[in-house]
C-alpha cells in the first residue's frame, strides 16, 4: 500500500480542530460567553470614553462669515476655548503657527456665530511641538456643565498623542451647523 502525502490543507484543517477541540475542554461556554461579553462592552465603553479624532475633517473647515477679532477672546469661535490663541502666537484661528502640529485629537464645543445667528460645531485643537505661547490666553466655558467624564474635558493635555507633547496653542475649527 502507498501512503500519499499529506495536503496543506488537511494539516491546517487537522490543526484547528485539535485547537478547537482543546479550547472546549478547557473553556466552558458560559465562560466564552462572558469574555466575548466582556470584550464587547469594553470596546463600546473605550468608543464612549476615548478622546475624538478630528484628523480626517480638519481640511474640509466650512467658508463662513467672520465678525470680530480672532486675537480677542471675545471671538465667537472661542466660546469654549482653553488656552493661548494660535492666532496671536503666530498662527490663525483654523492654522497652527510654523514649527508646529495640530493635535490627533481634541474637544469639541458648539458656539453661536452673530454674522448669520447659527449654532457650529467647533473642534478645538491644540498645536503641538513648541512651548507654550504667553499671548492671548483665554479660558471660556459658555455652556459648560460640571465634568462628568474628565476624556472629554477641555483641560486634557491633547497633545500626549502627538509625537511631541509640548502645546503651544489652540486653533478652532468650524466641523459644521449644530443640528
């Protein structure tokens, strides 16, 4: 009698039903069950609670029309501001100064715009790679409520996910209408 060889395909079938078999003796179902579970729910909170990326729509900034002056704190993009202005630290209201970079995540705040009296939503992003700038520090929090989850407050260094966690400045960009 002649023994063919073997076909890849049979060995990897052979091992993963051993594996399977061996997962089950040790595992009962109800465990399964309670780690897939586990493991669900851990990757529902970790959506819930980790900061925004707002890399991806930073580029697509709505054209509106500006009132007021983008050095002041009394700008309506800064309502819910925290820190220096890029835009007296060499930078502008939407750009980070040269030398630095904006931040791979940030807060959001939804501020009033007097030109045409809409509600935008405004993500705050801090630029990163230089030391603080001293001009124009502004810290508002119209509309702010009491800290429930400290990941989405705006006083997280947001920088700790850029390679240099130096902040310099915030920008505030326009992500579009509060709906």
């Amino acid at each position: 009698m002649k023994l063919s060889p073997m076909k890849p395909s049979h060995l990897l079938g052979d091992w993963t039903d051993r594996m399977a078999r061996e997962l089950a003796r040790r595992n009962s179902r109800r465990s399964f069950l309670a780690r897939l579970g586990g493991v669900l729910a851990g990757g529902v909170m970790a959506q819930v609670l980790l900061p925004v990326s707002r890399v991806y729509g930073q580029s697509q900034e709505l054209s509106l029309k500006e009132t007021g002056d983008a050095r002041s704190c009394d700008y309506w993009r800064y309502c819910a501001q925290g820190g220096p202005l890029c835009s007296c630290c060499g930078g502008s209201y939407n750009q980070c100064p040269p030398g630095t970079e904006m931040s791979k995540a940030s807060w959001i705040g939804t501020c009033l715009n007097p030109a045409d009296n809409k509600h935008y939503l405004i993500s705050y992003n801090d630029c990163c790679g230089k030391s603080v700038c001293l001009h124009c520090t502004c810290y508002r929090f119209e509309g702010a409520k009491p800290v429930y989850i400290p990941g989405k407050a705006n006083d997280v260094h947001w920088c700790q996910f850029n390679d240099s966690a130096s902040v310099a400045c915030t920008v505030a960009i326009v992500m579009g209408v509060a709906d």
